[in-house]
C-alpha cells in the first residue's frame, strides 16, 4: 500500500513536471549544446557546416571589431553599473522618507520608465534629444552649450545610451533598495537619536553597512544584465555609426543576421556565455564568503 | 537647545522631501512630454520654444496610427503572444515548482539544479540557435515562432518553490488522511493558497513578453506579424518624419503597461522584488 501510494506520487509529480522539461529541453538544453556545437564550424545561419577546429575563436583575436565590441561593452559597464546604482540608492533614501499617497506616487514617478519597452524609451529619448527640435537641445541653447547630434557621435554615444539607461533601469533597483529599507528596524534608528548622532552619521553607521548586501545584490543583477546589452544600442545606432557601436550581443547579431556566419557568431556569443557565467560564479562565491564571515 | 536643533533637523528633513518631489517630476517628465506632444498638432510640435500645454488639442494622430497603419494587427499579435506567454510558463513552472517542492521522484535535486545553473545563462546568446530551432521548424513569421523562445523563465519556478515550501506540513498531512487525491491536494489546497504571488507573477510575465524586443524582432520579417514592441521601431514608412505621430505610436505601445503597472502597482512591485531573490 504504502509502496504504491510512493510510485503514484513519482508518476504525479513526473507528470507535473513533464511539460517544463520538455519545454526547457527543447528551447534551453539543446540551443545550448547546438551553440557549442556550432562555433566549431563554418555554418552559415541557417544550415550545414564543416568542422573547422577552434578557427572561429582564433580569428577573434586579430578581429578588430570584435575588439571594439569587448571594449565599448565594457565601457557601457563602466559607466552604467556603480552610477546607475548609487542614483538608485539616492532616490530610495529620498523616496523611503516619504509616507502614505504621497510615496506610492512619487515612487510610482520614478517607476514608471521600468515598465515602458525599450522601443518606446527609444522614440521618447529620440525625441527629447532631438538635433533640431528637442526640448532637451534648447536647455543646451539656454546653457549656451554648443547642440550636439548625440547619437551621431562616437564620443556621445555610449555616455548618452549609459544615461538613458540608468533613467530606463532604474526604477528595478529603487524597490530592491526600498524594500532593504523597510527591513531596517526603526529601534534602531530611535536609539541613535536618542545618542544624539547626526544624520550623517546615522547613516554612515547604521543604513550604509545594514544595506550592503543589498547593494551587493543590485550591483550584481545591473552588472550581469547590461554585459548582455543589446537593444537600446541598436535602436539609437540605426542611421548613426553602427560599426563603433558595436557591442558583443550586436556583434553576434551582425555576424549572425547580417553576414550569414553563424559559426562564427556563435563563437563570439561562447565568448559572452563564458563571461556572465564566470562572473554569476564568481559573485556567487564571493556572497557565500562575505556571508560566511559575518555568522 | 534640543528644540531648535530638531527644528533644524525637521528643515533639513523638508529640503529633502522637496528635492525628491522635485527629482520625480524632471525625472518623468520626458513622459509627459511625449504624451503632451502626441495631442499637439505636427506644426505645434516644432516650433523651436518649450509649450507644456498644447494651444490646440489634437486626436487626430491617434485616428491615423488606429486607422491607417497596422498598429491595431501589431497590437493583435502583442496581446496573443503575451498572453501565450504568460499562461504556459506561469502554469508549467508551478506544476514544476510544486513537484519540486513537495513530492518525491527520481532526479529531483538534478532537476533543481539544472533550473538554478540556467538561471545564470544569459538567453541573448542563444539567438543563433534560437532561429536555427524556430527556422528549422517552419515557424518565423509565427506566433509560435515568437512565444516558443519565450518560455524560460526559471525565476518562476524558484519563487514558487519558495511559497510552496513555506506552506505547512500540517495542510498536506491532513489532505493525505482525508483520503484527497494528489491532484486535489494541488488545486484545492496548494494552488488557492498562493493566488496572491500566482497573479503578481503572471502580471510580471505578460510585462516582460509584451516589452522583448530582441527575439520578436529577430523571428519576425513581415510588418503584418510583428508586435507592437518591434513594429512601432522598424515601420517608419508608416508614420513619415512626422514626430507627432511617432510619439503617438510609442504612447500607444507603452499604454497598456503602464495602466496594468499603475492598476496593479503593488502586485507588480511585490513580483519583482520576489524574482530578485527578495522576500517582500
């Protein structure tokens, strides 16, 4: 009795789970041994081809734009990841303060672009940054700063994506940030006022390192999701200058969708696998040390 | 003494609220302006000064982006794939999040370990081998070619195994000695219990299917199929240099998540603090 009601709960549950496997076998698994497979080879997109050994890899290394695509995803990191972060911890402080209606909007303000797709933050910036009529060019004239066609630019591009970006993003890692806060016991608090420590203070020792690990998180999740950058970088670069702004995701995409190499595409995008895996790896360990240290 | 420092603090206090409050209107204002300018007729829109109120209110772009160009089939086709998208990972991740939470079968921690190692792949390299696969299977220029890479999401199968992990041993003991069946013991008991995350969930996934831009974009060649997400980017025959009616589209293609954001809010905040791995 007991034996069969086990093998019926092993049938249930193989039955249960039978429709992920079979989707995550099909559009996860696979796609992923295909991609090793396939960088090995000079297989057009679609279709057969020869083995050729580590080729596709060797090719990278005198590949300038693959160069350019390494370095210009890079610097989007650089510029996206410790900035974008520290805005978001501001606004969550700022916003934390607030109570009742007045934070559900505000907050619901600086949430809203995280909802939008990025094709419509795209036509939104297209527009505010306008060379001709964006309202943000004539803040320039009254600056007197000298108007820039932004995303025409080399120089401006990145900068400019980067900041899009942040102002698109950010609204994430404001409710990761907010919800650490409200994690914060307010004893706490009422024993530093009652220390007289000031608000800096306060700060410094008490909301700073009670937020680490949070801050940790966001910085984590940020870092992994703007390596795999790919579409505001594309949108923006349609009638600019593709080919300096290349990033790695654009870079498999050309080579893929564009050049009809898909061996080699798949060569570049075993590349960025490696990189996002190795980071989550190394980011995983790293928490579980910190963690370790502070029981 | 301590009355005018905390006087001083409380007008510290204030300046802050006011340059968030600040903060916050600048930082959506690019939203209002699209808005704003999409009911401005074309020659108001550029004219070379700021008008935050239109001197003519205008619907006429909407008329034409509703009537003359295919946004009404984009829209179509976002909705259904969204929708599709929505219902088979939501309800395959529960049923396997539930299996792996509560019952016993051969290769589970296999299983479980296989979804938290996927969790770190990064899906933007797999386009290659994600049109091979579609391509391969007739199905570009599909709604299924669009929805099938769609379906991993193995942030839904960790959060409902953390809910159904939370749920007391005491409730299944007791459905067992009732003589329930296991199929009843998940829709009667399981599945009522965590409707709450359920719909927060579902109404984070439709969000995400509705704005992915990268695999629509790439499974789709022909306007007619496209969602509004790609569509609105790549059709700019349809609307001209005419700005008016390009912020039209973009407010259009935003719209119906903004309004299931704001009707939704704390549904919508609660999912996405839980797939980042936090308990709200």
């Amino acid at each position: 009795m007991m034996l069969r009601n086990r093998r019926n709960e092993a049938l249930f549950a193989l039955a249960l789970i039978a429709p992920f496997v079979a989707i995550y076998g099909l559009v996860f698994v696979y796609p992923t041994i295909r991609l090793f497979m396939i960088s090995l080879t000079d297989a057009p997109l679609i279709g057969h081809g020869n083995f050729v050994g580590f080729d596709n890899y060797a090719r990278l290394s005198s590949d300038r734009r693959f160069g350019t695509a390494v370095w210009n995803t890079a610097y989007f990191v650089l510029i996206t990841v410790v900035p974008g972060t520290l805005v978001a911890f501001a606004i969550a402080l700022g916003v934390n303060r607030l109570a009742g209606r007045l934070q559900a909007a505000i907050l619901a303000l600086f949430f809203l672009p995280y909802i939008l797709p990025v094709s419509v933050v795209y036509l939104l910036w297209d527009w505010t940054l306008n060379f001709q009529f964006g309202i943000a060019m004539y803040l320039f004239d009254m600056l007197g700063i000298a108007r820039i066609p932004l995303f025409k630019s080399t120089a401006w591009f990145m900068p400019a994506v980067g900041i899009i970006t942040i102002w698109w993003t950010a609204g994430f890692s404001i409710l990761l940030f907010l919800a650490g806060l409200r994690t914060i016991p307010t004893e706490i608090y009422e024993a530093a006022a009652l220390d007289n420590a000031g608000r800096w203070s306060t700060f410094r020792r008490i909301t700073w390192p009670l937020m680490w690990p949070i801050t940790a998180l966001v910085l984590t999740i940020q870092l992994i999701s703007q390596l795999k950058i790919f579409d505001q970088v594309y949108l923006f670069s349609v009638g600019g200058r593709p080919n300096d702004n290349v990033v790695l995701v654009y870079y498999v995409f050309q080579r893929a969708f564009q050049s009809d190499q898909g061996g080699r595409a798949a060569a570049v995008a075993v590349v960025l696998f490696v990189i996002v895996i190795v980071v989550s790896v190394l980011n995983f360990q790293l928490t579980r040390l910190s963690g370790g240290r502070d029981r | 003494m301590t009355a005018t420092r905390a006087r001083r603090l409380n007008a510290i206090g204030l300046i802050i609220t006011v340059i968030t409050v600040f903060c916050a209107i600048i930082w959506a204002f690019p939203l209002y302006w699209a808005v704003v300018s999409s009911l401005k007729p074309e020659h108001e829109v550029v004219r070379p000064y700021i008008e935050l109120w239109p001197e003519t209110f205008t619907v006429s772009h909407y008329v034409f982006a509703l009537t003359e160009t295919e946004i009404g089939r984009w829209y179509v086709n976002s909705i259904l794939t969204a929708i599709a998208v929505t219902v088979l990972t939501v309800s395959s991740s529960l049923f396997c999040g539930y299996a792996i939470s509560q019952l016993n079968f051969p290769f589970r921690n296999v299983l479980w370990w296989l979804i938290l190692a996927s969790f770190m792949v990064p899906v933007q390299t797999l386009i290659v081998n994600h049109f091979e696969l579609v391509a391969g299977l007739g199905l570009i220029n599909t709604w299924s070619g669009i929805v099938l890479p769609q379906l991993i999401h193995p942030v839904i199968i960790i959060v409902y195994k953390q809910f159904f992990d939370g749920v007391p041993k005491d409730f299944r003991e007791a459905a067992v000695m009732d003589n329930a069946s296991e199929w009843r013991i998940l829709t009667k008991v399981y599945i009522p219990m965590n409707w709450g995350v359920t719909t927060a969930l579902s109404i984070v996934c439709f969000i995400w299917s509705w704005n992915s831009f990268l695999w629509p974009f790439l499974a789709v060649t022909k306007t007619d199929m496209m969602t509004i997400t790609v569509g609105i980017t790549q059709v700019n025959d349809a609307f001209g240099v005419y700005y008016a009616r390009q912020l039209t589209a973009a407010v259009l293609a935003g719209l119906p998540v903004a309004v299931a954001y704001l009707i939704f809010q704390r549904r919508v905040t609660e999912a996405i603090t839980l797939s980042a791995g936090i308990k709200g």
